[in-house]
C-alpha cells in the first residue's frame, strides 16, 4: 500500500485510524477462516488459503504502520478476560538517521598575510557546498527508510482474534487448483493456490502458542510487587474449552504433515546448499524466502519436541 509508504506525511490522527482499520480488516479474515475452514470443497479451501495469504501480508503493512504510530494503543478484540488497560506495549524502534558531517571548522586567527587566503579558502568552500547535487539527499532519504524497521507483533497477540484448533488442517492442504469458465463455458485460465512459507510460518506459530499453553506445565513463579499483572490465558478462551489429551490427540493426526513439511524445508536446503556451492547464504539468495524457511524449519523441530515432551 502507498499509503504506508507516506506515514510519515499522515497526521497522528490520520495514522492511528490506518492501524486500527489494518487491526480489524486482519481480524475478520481471521474469523472468516475460523468459519470456513471446516469446508472440505477445493473451490472453499483455496479461499480460506487466500484470507491466509491476505492476513501474512497484512501484518507486514501493519508492522510498518505501527513503527510509525508510536503510543498507538489497538481496538480490544477479546471480551472474554480482563480490560487491556494499563498494558505496557513495546515502544517503536527509533529511526537511525546518519549525521552530516560536512561541518566546517573555523579556523584560528593568523597574521594578517594569512587572512587574505583563509576567507579564498572559506568562500571555495561555501561554492562546494552550496553546488552539492540534490541526488545525495535523496539517496540518503532512501537509505534512512530501508533501515526502518517494524514493530514485532508478538506484544500485541491480545488484540487479535483466536483461531481454532481446526485452522490448523490448513497445514494438511497441499497445490489447490480450479478451472476458471468464460462467458461461454470454456476452461481458459488454471488457478491454483499454494500453502507458501509465510502462511507456513503463521499457522506454525500459531500452534507452537497453543501447544505451549495446553501442554506445557509454566513453573510457579513469584510476582514481584507493584508488577503489572498479565492475563496470560487471553487469546485462548476457545482452547480452555478443550482437555489437554484432546488437544495432543489432534497434533498426534497432524504428525504425517509435519514431517512432509520439515522433510520439505530440509530439501530446501539442500538444493540451495549444492547451487551455492556448500553456502547457504550465497549471493542469489532470496534473504526473506530464507528467513522464512528458516524460522519455519525451527518451529516445526519445537512443535514436535513439545508435542513428543508431553
């Protein structure tokens, strides 16, 4: 989107109603995958892949517009806990911004001889500076925004709406594909929708979080005084309603298709390892692909040691 690009030029105002409309456009497509994810026909799947795709690609625009809004405190989603008030969000990383260091110095007072040079010498300088092309700033400017970076979202899982444990049989859905008719009935044009990393990557951590409150017994611990108190369990009010062996029965039928999935990631690298000649980082390296694959491969290991712990 264009407009994130400019929120810079956006009054405060102006910002934060382009985050919350981010906050709620993500969270009806989370509930319209709630809904439709049950449905067994290719022609729902592949939409319920698409709201999939629309919401890893939202917040990605979300990260970048929250960066932006510093102090901006979202819409409440859940309604089932406690009030979010008084909830510490992590602050927006500070732009880094380079200092010009075409500063003069002043010189010190010489002999009278001297003077004469020194304000030449002063005049040249002032001509240079003054004929510097306008091509640097805006390099400079572009530079800035690439170091820019977004706001995790980890800190505002609480104003996202839940998803349930059947969302997770997305991850069994392999290439989709459906014929698309003309006017006149005729198949032209193949469709065809695929589970990519950045959706792989949001339903794992989707179910390593799930995983690590219904299975994973928290040691007790004592609260410091004055300390904030967090309701851990907001988010998860569907998956109380579960038991635990239900919940690892479930991951247990999901075993199959996670190991396709890490088999799948360790071809990945493996084919990249033997076009590199041995580097994984080589130089026609996509970075995002390969930090997706990454935490993907990552998540799949904790997942199945969390689930194999229990």
């Amino acid at each position: 989107m264009d407009v994130v690009d400019k929120m810079e030029s956006l009054s405060k105002a102006e910002r934060e109603f382009l985050c919350t409309l981010l906050f709620h456009t993500i969270n009806w497509f989370r509930e319209v995958v709630n809904a439709f994810c049950r449905q067994k026909e290719t022609e729902m799947k592949m939409k319920v892949m698409t709201r999939l795709q629309n919401i890893t690609y939202l917040q990605t625009l979300l990260e970048r517009a929250l960066a932006g809004t510093p102090g901006y405190v979202p819409p409440v989603a859940n309604f089932d806990g406690e009030s979010p008030e008084g909830v510490i969000l992590s602050p927006a990383p500070l732009v880094k911004t380079k200092k010009d260091g075409t500063a003069k110095k002043r010189k010190a007072p010489g002999k009278n001889s001297s003077e004469s040079s020194s304000q030449l010498e002063e005049t040249e300088a002032d001509k240079t500076q003054q004929e510097q092309p306008e091509k640097e700033k805006e390099k400079e400017k572009e530079k800035e925004k690439e170091v820019r970076p977004g706001v995790s979202l980890v800190s505002y899982r609480q104003f996202f709406r839940e998803l349930d444990m059947e969302v997770l049989s997305v991850l069994q859905c392999g290439l989709l594909s459906r014929s698309l008719l003309d006017s006149e009935l005729h198949t032209k044009v193949q469709q065809e929708v695929l589970l990519g990393p950045a959706e792989l990557v949001f339903l794992l951590e989707d179910m390593l979080r799930k995983l690590e409150f219904s299975l994973t017994a928290a040691p007790a611990k004592r609260t410091p005084f004055f300390k904030a108190k967090t309701d851990k369990s907001v988010g998860f009010s569907h998956l109380q309603q579960r038991s635990s062996k239900d919940i690892a029965s479930y991951c247990v039928q999901l075993l199959p298709t996670l190991c396709s999935h890490l088999e799948n990631c360790h071809n990945h690298f493996q084919t990249m390892l033997s076009e590199n000649n041995g580097v994984v980082d080589g130089p026609a390296t996509d970075v995002q692909e390969h930090q997706l694959m990454s935490a993907g491969y990552q998540l799949l290991l904790q997942i199945l040691n969390t689930t194999f712990s229990w």
